[in-house]
C-alpha cells in the first residue's frame, strides 16, 4: 500500500486514508481489546461494512487519516476530524491505534498533535472536543499531555458486563494548542 505525507511527525505520519485498507481496519475494530476504548466497540464490523464506514467518511465533511509509522511505513490505525461546523469553528476528533505493539510507545499522542495541527491551523477551527471512556486512563492521560482539558461526564453512560463507566467530554481551543509541524513549515517561507 502506498501513502502519502500530509502531516509528518519524528515517529508517524499522517496519510489520506485508502478503502484499501479496509480489511485491517475491520481486523482491528473486532478485536475486543482494541475495540473496547472506541464508541463503535458494541458494533460488528463485516468487511463490506468497514468499506462503507470509509467510503462514507472519505465522502462526507469528516477529515480522515491512516497513522503511518515514519520509518517503516506501516500502517498503525487511523485519526480522524469530523462533526465539522464551520461557521461555529468547532469539531470533533477520534484516533485508534490498532496495531498493539505500538501502544503506549507516543504514535497516538504524536498522530493526534498532528491532526489537531491539521484542525487549528488548515481548517482554522477553535475548538476541537472528544469523548473518552472513563476506565481508559492511558488514552485520557495522552489527551491531557496535549493539552485537551476535562469538560464533563456524562454519569454512567456505558454498561459493561455489569459494571457502569463514565463517558468523559474533553476539549481544546486553538490558543491552547502549539504547532509542531505547520508553523515549522510556514516559518520557512
């Protein structure tokens, strides 16, 4: 599979996502482990219907990635901004990493810095939000060395094998953020 270099960190990249890849992708999000920390986890995911997902997300307002490790290109998961409201400056971002030996290793928070980059200084939004599962800490902890800020639960949201979690509300604002790619880019010129 080829990618292409949109946004370039010092560990990944982030690329134009492929349908090609669809069948990974539908790998990982049945995977229980991975899937649990994502909104879709309760979800079976056919093949046909992760092309669709794709499909869908590549035609609609969503701006959608594949995380790429920079020195092997190997495709590691996929971030992406959607809920787009342009006239408000406002979003709403998801990122997974799918391939386990690259957890808790700095890919997710590097990717997701880099589409927040994408976010505040391509689109010129100024706030980007997310929702996160309260048991997944790793996650709320990567979010928060980014500089998203806690702005809710919302109790109880999600039942699993009997126990209830919180849904976590977070958000960020463009005065909050620091580029780390786009201004480097544009400080050359």
């Amino acid at each position: 599979m080829k990618y292409f270099k949109k946004m370039i960190g010092k560990k990944c990249y982030l690329s134009p996502i492929s349908v090609e890849d669809a069948e990974q992708y539908c790998e990982w999000l049945n995977d229980f482990e991975i899937a649990s920390n994502l909104l879709i986890f309760s979800q079976q995911l056919s093949l046909e219907k992760e092309l669709g997902i794709l499909q869908d997300m590549i035609k609609n307002n969503s701006q959608i990635f594949a995380i790429v490790e920079l020195e092997t290109d190997k495709l590691l998961g996929n971030c992406s901004i959607f809920r787009i409201n342009e006239r408000n400056r406002k979003a709403e971002v998801g990122i997974f990493i799918g391939d386990k030996k690259y957890w808790n290793k700095g890919y997710g928070t590097e990717a997701l810095t880099l589409l927040l980059d994408y976010g505040f200084n391509i689109l010129n939004l100024n706030n980007i939000m997310l929702e996160v599962f309260s048991f997944n800490k790793r996650a709320i902890r990567s979010y928060e060395k980014i500089g998203f800020k806690i702005i809710g639960p919302r109790r109880e949201a999600l039942q699993i094998a009997g126990k209830k979690y919180d849904e976590i509300y977070m958000d960020i604002l463009a005065s909050e953020f620091k580029s780390i790619y786009i201004k480097k880019i544009m400080d050359k010129k």
